[in-house]
C-alpha cells in the first residue's frame, strides 16, 4: 500500500518534470510525500535523509504560545525538485534553503518545500523553518494523548508513534534517525528538558533558556522536549555515564529519588545481558500530570506521567536497546519493541526476587482463550492497537517460547547479539527469526507464525 503511494507520487512528478538533458542524469522529482509506513502513510517522507535537528523552541505555558524555528540539515538521496516535511497544526511563516527562500506550501500536515533550484541527488542541504501557534491537545490512534502535550504549568512531549510533527517539521520515519539539539526559552522559574546532555543555560529579560545537546542519532518518535517545574538532579551509571533526572516539584520527590536511585543497578544489570549501555546519558523526566496516562522511552531520558514503579522504569530503560538502538523500520513490528521490554522487565523483576519469566508466562498463559490477548496480533497489531496488552505481554511471552525452545544458553545469546546490532540499520521480525534461527540451528518459523500472527490461545508449549 505504501508502495503505491510512493509510486504514484513518483509517476506525476515524472510527467510533470522537464525532461532531463541527455548525460545529466534523471530529472528532479518531487519527493514523496509518504514514508512508506502502511500503518501511516502520511508521516515521513522521500528523497532525502536527515543528518541533523536544531530546534529553536520559544515557549509560554501560559498561553501554550510556541513560537519555533527548525535548521534541518539532510542529504538528498535523488535529485529533487520538491520535497516535504511533515508538521501539523502549527503556522509556517517562512522557508528557506541553503540561506535562500524557497516557496512552500502547507496542507494536510505535509508542507511542501521548493528550493529555488532543484537538490542534485547526494547534495547536502540546510532548510531553515520559521513556525509557530497555539498547541492544541492532539491524540493518537489509540485515542491518548501525544505529540506535544500541554498542561497548565508546562508541557512535554511524547511523539510515538507519528506525533512529531505536531511540534517541529520532521522526516517522521523511525528508519531516519539524526542528531538533535534544543534550545528552548521558557519563563524564569519554568526548566526545559530535552534529549542528551545539558550545555547551556542563560537567563534575560525574564526568560531563560536551555541548550540540550543529543549526539547519539535518535528515530524522530523519540525525540524529547519538556517544560515544567523541575529540579534537576545528576547521578552517575556504570563507565561514568551521566544520569540527568528532572523530577517535577510537585511530585512526592522522596518517592521518585527512591524509584530513580536504582537506574545505575538497572543499567548494569542490563549491561550484562545485552552489552554496554548504547549511548552518552541516561536519565529520566518525572511529571505531575498523569493525564496522558503512559510511559515513554524517549531516547536517553524517559518521561513518566507521575511517579513510576520500579518495572516502569526497568522497562523504559530496557527500551533504549530495544526500539532506541535496535529500531523497527516498520510500525507492526512493535512487538520487537514492546514484547522485549516487557521481556527485560520480568528479568529484572526476577533478579530482585519477583516471579521467573517462566512464572510471568505461566500467569499470562492462563488468561482464558476469549480475552483480547489472544485476538489481538502481536506481530501486526494494526495502528489501533500498537500498545495493546497482547503486544506487550503474548510478544514476551514469544520470547520465553523461543528460550524454552533453543535453550537458556542460545536464548542468551541471541539476545546479546540482537542488541548489539547496528543503530542505522532498522530491523524486523525476520530479521530477529533469522538471528535466531542462525544461533539455535533451529527452524522456528511455526513458534513464531503461531505465537505471532495466529489468532487464538495457541497450544501450550512442549516443557523443555
Ligand atoms: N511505548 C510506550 C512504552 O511502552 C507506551 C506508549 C506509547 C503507549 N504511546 C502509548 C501506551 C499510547 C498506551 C497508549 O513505554
Ligand atoms: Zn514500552
């Protein structure tokens, strides 16, 4: 479905393009306004990659005023004659590239950028953005509250999985991962937040601003800005590793320093289990408001809508392997995501005393056969039930099939060797079989058509 889109796109940017010149190459295009996502065809977009994100974010939560500039540097992989961004709801005031203004237009969430010449295919390019409004109270497929999320006192961001663009324009695909650094201006007495490490700050005229600096290349849906009532706090991982938390003085903080105490002992238990913690921060945002009611596994720094438990946090952290490092290409492969977090989560939770994964699955598996956690499909869940219980809990539960099938010691090690992947290359289900397959010398396609894409209670597992 994707396909077509993308092809069509590219059927009427070629009718409509000056034929090229003979020896020059293929004429410019108009890039595809789509990302190839069948989940949702709209975010992302084609012909370029983003190399870099520097947003410039102006913000009054009193009036959820947002006035922002966006310097976006990327390469064009064709030769462009036109290309889009994504972003919703907000204004765009002007647009330039390389230093020039270029036309635009900006409709349906996608704003469509013509350079006064076309992109040559392999150039790097610089797109300056002026934009700004009133943000709204957007809402995800499942009907909860993303993107960017305002409360009377702040506001932060929660982009998974196509909300970014409801505050910067966005190549918003997981496969384009790309540095960032925010700087953000908000009232005096209000702190902001972002990705990465904290560089800069100054105050004057009754506003202060933030510098916060993301190296470590992240996916678009886990890209962070927060602005709130915090206090930040610095610990230290395992190596040395920066722990930043900005817990909100509205919060019980004695309850979020307990919970957030244990990130050190977390990550280097993780560490043990599926190598070195993969990039330069860590630490985690604690909010007062609970409304959006979820979790998310920014890159480098987790936000929680209230104080977290202790396997919120496990589960939060185990995501900045899985999904952060090791990202899906595609959204039905969430489970890659979701099932290995909870996965990580019953690990923990065992070495802390709690029940064995062999126990987690034992509890799950006696739900009875008419619940949804059997209905619903872990290994394409549709956009509607990305975060359904049965790609959290039936994909862990995959994993503990796969272990009691291949063996403690194979499981181990596919687990080790799936996070140790390449950041830039996105993966997906076939590929992890394949890792599995590979390792275990096993053939498992029918453990994981059955516990993946079957519908109903499979059959209970051979004992090992
Ligand atoms: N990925 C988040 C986590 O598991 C969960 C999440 C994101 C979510 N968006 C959601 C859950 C919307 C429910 C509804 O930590
Ligand atoms: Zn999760």
């Amino acid at each position: 479905m994707a396909t077509l889109v993308g092809a069509s796109v590219l059927v009427l940017a070629s009718g409509a393009a000056p034929a090229a010149a003979e020896g020059v190459g293929p004429a410019p295009v108009d890039g595809a306004t789509g990302g190839g996502d069948p989940y949702f065809p709209a975010a992302g977009n084609g012909g370029y990659d983003v190399a870099h994100y520097d947003l410039d974010l102006s913000y009054t939560p009193q009036t959820r005023a947002l006035t922002a500039h966006a310097t976006i540097e990327a390469r064009a992989l064709q030769g462009l004659r036109s290309f889009s961004l994504d972003l919703r709801d907000l204004d765009v005031s002007a647009v330039r590239v390389d230093g020039a203004a270029a036309g635009f237009t900006h409709r349906g969430g996608e704003l469509v950028v013509t350079p006064v010449a076309p992109l040559r295919k392999r150039a790097r390019f610089v797109v300056d953005v002026d934009y700004g409004g009133t943000t709204g109270q957007p809402a995800d497929p499942t009907g909860a509250l993303y993107g960017w999320i305002s409360f009377p006192d702040g506001a932060f961001t929660g982009n998974e999985p196509d909300g970014a663009s409801t505050w910067y324009p966005v190549n918003d695909i997981p496969s384009d991962k790309a540095g960032y650094t925010f700087t953000v201006d908000v009232p005096d007495g209000t702190v902001a937040v972002g990705n990465g490490k904290l560089t800069d700050q100054k105050s004057a005229g009754g506003r202060t601003t933030y510098r916060w600096q993301a190296d470590d290349p992240q996916a678009s849906y886990l890209a962070m800005a927060a602005t709130g009532n915090y206090v930040l706090t610095t610990d230290r991982g395992p190596h040395g590793l920066p722990i930043i938390n900005a817990v909100d003085a509205d919060v019980d903080r004695a309850a979020a320093q307990a919970v957030l105490a244990k990130q050190p002992a977390m990550i280097a238990f993780y560490e043990d289990r599926f190598g070195r913690y993969p990039f330069g921060s860590f630490g985690a945002v604690v909010d007062d408001n609970d409304e959006p009611g979820y979790a998310l596994e920014n890159q480098t720094r987790p936000i929680y809508a209230g104080v977290p438990d202790e396997s919120t946090v496990a589960h939060e952290l185990a995501h900045q392997w899985f999904g952060d490092k090791v990202t899906p290409r595609l959204w039905k492969d969430i489970w890659l995501n979701e099932g290995f977090a909870t996965y990580a989560e019953w690990l923990w939770g065992e070495s802390t005393g709690g029940p064995s994964p062999q126990q987690q699955f034992d509890q799950a598996y006696a739900t009875p056969a008419g619940d949804e956690l059997w209905s619903v499909l872990p290994g394409d869940p549709g956009p509607a039930d990305m975060f359904a219980t049965a790609v959290y809990q039936r994909g862990a539960m995959t994993l503990q099939v796969l272990r009691t099938t291949i063996g403690d010691d194979a499981f181990a090690k596919v687990l080790r060797q799936w996070a140790g992947r390449d950041r830039d290359r996105p993966v997906g289900t076939d590929d992890f079989r394949a890792l599995a397959e590979q390792v275990s010398g096993k053939d498992l396609d029918a453990l994981f058509r059955t516990w993946l894409y079957t519908p109903g209670k499979p059959a209970a597992p051979a004992p090992a």
